[in-house]
C-alpha cells in the first residue's frame, strides 16, 4: 500500500527512490545520482572539505566527494546520500537559480543541512529494514550492530546512532 503521509520532504524523496529505482542493500547510489541526472566526480581534496554540490543554469548538476584516504567509504557514501539531498531539496529552495554547497565539519547546522543529513539517513537506513534486519540478528546481539553497518554500507557509528533513533537496543559494540 503507498503511503499518503510524510513527515518531510526529506522522507517523501527517499521513499521515492526507494519505490520507483527498486532499491536494495547496501543502496547503489550511483545509479540514484544517474537517474536524477547529476554527474559524480571523486577528487581528492584538502582534508577540511567532504563533498561538494554544484548547480548551475544550463548545466547537468555537479557532485564532487572527497576521495582522501582519511574519508573511509562508508563517510564518503553518506556524503554523497547528503549531496543528493542538496540536489533534491534545493529545487524548492531557489528553482532555476544557481546553488553552491560546500559541506565540511565544520559547516553549520543549518534547516538544510539538517534535512539532508536526514535524507540521508532514510535513504541509506530506511527505517523498515532497519527494523528487519534488527530483528533478523537478534540471535547475534554483540555483533548486530557492525553486521548490519556492513550491510547498508555505513560506519558503526550511524548505525548506532540510527538505532537509537528508532529506540532499538545498541550493545556496546567496540571496533577490534
């Protein structure tokens, strides 16, 4: 059944993509960038940038992720999920118009950093396989969480922090 409701944009976007690209784990998301027309570059930049998106008039819309060898691929994956958001997002924010975003550590929290650190989240964890494959583990709950980080191609970190977000029990996992 399609679902009538969304919370935010930023649901409805990777709800969307998840139903009409016919996602699976860990999300391929190359192919979602392909599909929405934005090209990809991986460059290796100083270390303070993580990923940038580029919009201009007349233009395929640019991404550009951070290759350093201090960005592990599961940063990298969800700088490009971010980055698509921005992409996604953007359009409401100025249609046409020209959009420049540089996200580092240090760039400031704003309502659209926010929503696409969100976008994010859901389109690499959406929340129903989260709870499958939670659910799927529960005869191995010490390694649970690093299987399953595995699985979406995302660092133990967010999954912790996702399974927190959905009030799902963490142990103490640590890396070896």
């Amino acid at each position: 059944m399609a679902r009538l409701h969304f919370q935010s944009e930023a649901e409805l976007y990777a709800h969307k993509a998840w139903e009409t690209l016919k996602l699976e784990l860990p999300v391929d998301l190359g192919l979602v960038a392909s599909r929405l027309g934005i090209e990809v570059h991986e460059r290796e930049f100083i270390d303070d940038i993580d990923g940038l998106y580029m919009r201009l008039p007349g233009a395929p819309p640019i991404i550009a992720i951070n290759t350093s060898y201090t960005k592990p691929l599961s940063r990298r994956r969800f700088t490009l999920a971010h980055e698509i958001g921005h992409h996604l997002l953007g359009v409401r924010v100025s249609p046409g118009s020209r959009l420049l975003f540089f996200d580092t550590s240090k760039t400031s929290r704003t309502m659209m950093e926010r929503a696409c650190d969100h976008f994010a989240v859901l389109l690499l964890m959406p929340e129903a396989l989260i709870r499958h494959h939670y659910t799927e583990l529960s005869y191995n709950a010490e390694q649970r969480t690093g299987i399953m980080a595995e699985r979406f191609g995302v660092s133990a970190w967010a999954m912790r922090r996702r399974l927190r977000e959905l009030s799902l029990p963490v142990k103490n996992w640590r890396r070896a």
